[in-house]
C-alpha cells in the first residue's frame, strides 16, 4: 500500500469538516475574518509536516501532517447573546466530527485514507465580547501511513 499524497490527506479532511452542523463558509485558503464570506467560517491551512524514524533512519518514519483550523463567529453587539455558546456549539461539533464513526469512536481514519486524525495541542479562543467577532485556533493533526513510494 502506498502512502496518500499530502493532497489527498487535505481533501478528506477538509470534505470530513466543512459539513460540520452549523458552518456557513468553509475554505482551504485562510483569510482575515474581515474577508470571511460568511459566519460562522472554518478555514483550513497545512502549515507543517514532521517525520520521525522511532526506530532509526533505515525504517520507515511515522509521518504527521498538521493542519491549522480557523474558525470564525460573529455573535453580533447583544449584550444579552454570550459569544461562548455558539462557539462552543461549533467546536463541540467539529470534536464530534474528529472522533471517528461509532464504534470506533477516537480513531478518526478519514475513511481509511490515514492512520488517525486528533485535536493536537491547545485551543486558542477569543469567544469576541468586546465587539461580537470571535475567534478559535488549533491544529488538527493527521498521521499518515508509510507504505514507501
């Protein structure tokens, strides 16, 4: 078996999170939230990749893709609206989506195309209650089956 191509990784994943219940807009091309088309908006970007040879150089490495998630909210001027809720709605959705089907649920495979894909690291939010616009980053990290060239 042959590994995925890092092109075929983004696109199961991407196609995996812009059905995510409550996402107006999605995008593999990240933007200011002051260009985002629509809200709430989830953006995709693959910023950085990292092998590891557990075993020394001479097997096959454990390869990580990483993508980082923007995901933008407009909660609007409401005193009475708490910015968290919606938030916390799309983020409690998009966890859902990561954790895999069923049974299997915490081995997310994007159909068999890699290994796992996980929430890696902090989730960093600014829920927006100063002016409505809110904001949550994080990485979703996928590793990748070898199978050589």
């Amino acid at each position: 078996m042959n590994s995925p191509t890092r092109e075929e990784v983004a696109v199961a994943l991407f196609a995996l999170l812009k059905v995510v219940p409550g996402i107006n807009y999605s995008s593999r091309r990240p933007a200011l939230w002051d260009n985002s088309v629509a809200m709430p908006a989830l953006y995709m970007g693959n910023p950085e990749e990292n092998y590891v040879y557990p075993n020394g150089t001479a097997t096959p490495p454990m390869i990580t893709l990483d993508f980082d998630i923007f995901l933008y909210i407009n909660a609007g001027q409401d005193p009475n609206v708490t910015p968290d809720t919606q938030m916390n709605t799309l983020l409690d959705a998009i966890e859902l989506a990561v954790a895999g089907p069923g049974a299997n649920a915490f081995v997310q495979t994007l159909g068999g195309v890699v290994n796992h894909v996980w929430i890696d690291g902090p989730i960093h939010r600014a829920p927006g209650y100063l002016n409505g616009q809110g904001m949550a980053l994080f990485t979703l990290r996928a590793l990748v089956p070898w199978g050589g060239p």
